[in-house]
C-alpha cells in the first residue's frame, strides 16, 4: 500500500474531524449536509497547537498536547540526496533526491503534523493486514468514565478502569488514544481536563444503555469506518490532540491486532536510485559553470556539475551535514552545516556499496555488462 498524501480527505472527513455530539448521549446521531460541509477541525488543531497559548499550559499526570516542544535545528530545512553513479544513468547526469528533513516527533510545532501522518498510515496498514481474510468492520466510538472520578486519578489507573470497561463492552479488538482534554471553544484554543479515550473497534458492541448501567462510562459511537481513508483520516483526527508524553506510547493497538498478534511489513525503502539501485547518499549543492543550480525541492536528474559528494571522516568528533533553506529576505537558498545522526549514518551506510560499484564499472569494459547474465548451461 502506498503511503498516503498529507492532508488528505474522504467524503466522511468532516463527519469524523467534527466534534459535535448531542445533548443525550443515549440518541442516535443524525448528520445533515450542512454537518458535512462544515470545514474539518483537523486544521483548527493544527493552527491552534501553533498559536495558542493554553495548548502549552495544558497538564494531565504528565500529559500535555502535541507540539508543544521545540524545535531541532534541521527541521523543515532541505537535505540533498543523490546517486553520483553517472555512466548508468541516462545522459550521464545524476540523480538527486530533494527532501525536506522532519523530525517526525510528536513535540515538535514544526514537523508534528509529519509524525500524524505517519501513525495515521501505520495504524491503517495494521488494520487493512488484520482484514485480509475478514469482513471489513470498523467504528470509532469514544469511552468517558464519569469525570468527577476520572480527574483525580492517575493515567495508569485510568487503564487499569478502561481494560474492565473494555470487557463489559466487548471490545476485543481495538486501537485506543487516551485523550486527556477536551475544549471549552470551537476553535479549539482553550483545552480543560477531561480524561476519556478514543478507539477504533473491530465488530460490534454492547447496548448504550446497558453498558451504562454496568459502568457508569458514556460510550459513543461516532460512526463506521467504511474505507482505508476513513480509517486514515480518523486516526489522524484523534491524534491530533491526543495526550502525549515520554516514553508513553501516543496509540496503543489491543487483541489480534497487537505487536504481539500481527506483525505487519515495513514500508519499503525509497531511498535507493531508480535508474542504477545504489543506496542515495547525501551531496553538497556546489556553483557549476556549466548548468544553473537545481530548485531546492527538485527530485530526477540534473547536471553533476551542480553536485560534491559529501565524505565523513571516522576521526571527525564534530560531522556536520549540509543542509538548506530558503532565507526569507532575499529569497535565495543558504547552506547550514549542522549534525544529523541519521544522515551521517546513512553517509556511512552507503560508502561500501557505491565503493563497490565503482570498482566493478571500473573492472568491467562496458558499463551495461553489469547488468548482463551468465550464460549457466547449454540447452
């Protein structure tokens, strides 16, 4: 499965990204076509967990809101990656691979949205594997425990209650976001402690009213999930301010789709060359008299005349790599050495196989050989 687009939406995205819940949580919910017009609040929780400032001072038990940290220094700056391997390449010119560097953290204001993204497609990856023999069910229902109990208790206990809720419930099979606030405005700025949680469920569930009486927990049900988009972008919705903290996982996965249940493939690596299939590695944008400088985001061939591999030295205590944005006054790219961990080490990752390539071209009389087979036997 493709990694899915940022920002992305489904005809069901306003039914899901909208908190609008009625006076009795008993009713059935009854959607019109204004409900589904209305804009998604998934950008209001974007701008708000960049603007506000009630986002920051929000605490639960050591819970607080996504992107509420700071930044590292690379973050949405421009790295270049390419393949130097020219005599495989068409027209002998290189590849490279413009991207732009994302912590991918959940802290970050400037690349959580990334980190959304990324659990968002994960999640659905998990819950398309676990259905390639099943029907595909799935409904996003929100658990609250009564709230006068549930403020004074520690997050810990809170699923210590919700695993003995799940049971009354039957709900076996789910994913669950622990959502310590709720919002006092529709905008979304100013949050208050609310602690309840957010599942996507597999099958069905006990009768509301039942499950009431049992508990005392209000259970609501939000909707089926139709399609892996819905899937995706209610994930997203509940993630976008989800309780998050160190060292706690933000999305917890429960009965047969758990780590220990279903193991599900990574998504494979799109940091080798189309053209030759060498492990991309990171170069330096130098001046060429020969070609004008590629766009900061250009992704295909280029003339290398534009590009200087760029080599780490083992002895150096202080590697840095170049990295580039866009300076704001002038308009122009600049150049920022700073210290990455995962480029370096994917400098070093890279320097034995492009070695050996170049060792093999060099061996060979014709490049095209490499790509040639024995002959093993005569028929």
């Amino acid at each position: 499965m493709s990694l899915y687009p940022a920002l992305s939406q489904s005809k069901f995205d306003s039914y899901l990204e909208n908190s609008i819940e009625p006076d009795n949580p008993f009713a059935k919910m009854e959607y019109s076509e204004k409900t589904f017009e209305n804009p998604t609040n998934f950008k209001n929780y974007v701008y708000q967990a960049q603007t506000s400032p009630y986002w920051k001072e929000a605490e639960f038990d050591g819970f607080g809101l996504p992107a509420q940290g700071r930044e590292k220094d690379y973050c949405k700056k421009w790295v270049s990656y390419g393949c130097g391997n020219t005599k495989q390449h068409p027209r002998n010119q290189h590849y490279a691979q413009h991207e732009q560097k994302s912590c991918k953290t959940n802290s970050c204001p400037l690349c959580w949205v990334d980190w959304v993204n990324r659990q968002a497609n994960r999640s659905t990856r998990r819950f398309l594997k676990f259905t390639e023999d099943k029907e595909f069910f799935f409904r996003h229902i929100v658990l609250s425990p009564p709230q006068e109990l549930a403020k004074g208790q520690s997050y810990q206990s809170l699923k210590k209650w919700l695993t003995k809720t799940l049971k009354v419930a039957n709900i076996k099979t789910a994913s669950v976001v622990f959502h310590p606030f709720r919002f006092q405005d529709s905008k979304k700025s100013m949050p208050y402690v609310s602690p309840h949680f957010h599942l996507i469920v597999y099958g069905k569930i006990t009768n509301t009213t039942e499950f009431y009486n049992k508990t005392k927990w209000l259970i609501k049900n939000k909707g089926d999930l139709e399609t892996e988009m819905d899937i995706f972008n209610c994930v997203r919705y509940m993630l976008s301010h989800a309780g998050v903290k160190k060292r706690n996982h933000t999305i917890r996965y429960l009965g047969d789709i758990s780590y220990r249940k279903l193991k599900v493939d990574k998504e494979p690596s799109t940091h080798d060359c189309p053209h030759c299939n060498l492990p991309l590695t990171i170069y330096r944008i130098v001046k060429s008299t020969k070609s004008l400088a590629p766009p900061i985001d250009h992704v295909g061939l280029w003339d290398s005349s534009c590009f200087e591999i760029v080599v780490i030295d083992d002895l150096d205590k202080e590697p840095r790599v170049p990295y580039y944005d866009i300076n704001e006054d002038t308009g122009k790219v600049q150049e920022k050495l700073l210290y990455s961990f995962e480029e370096i080490l994917s400098i070093k990752m890279a320097r034995k196989p492009i070695s050996d390539r170049n060792f093999a071209l060099i061996q060979a009389q014709y490049p095209t050989a490499l790509q040639c087979h024995s002959i093993q036997e005569f028929t």
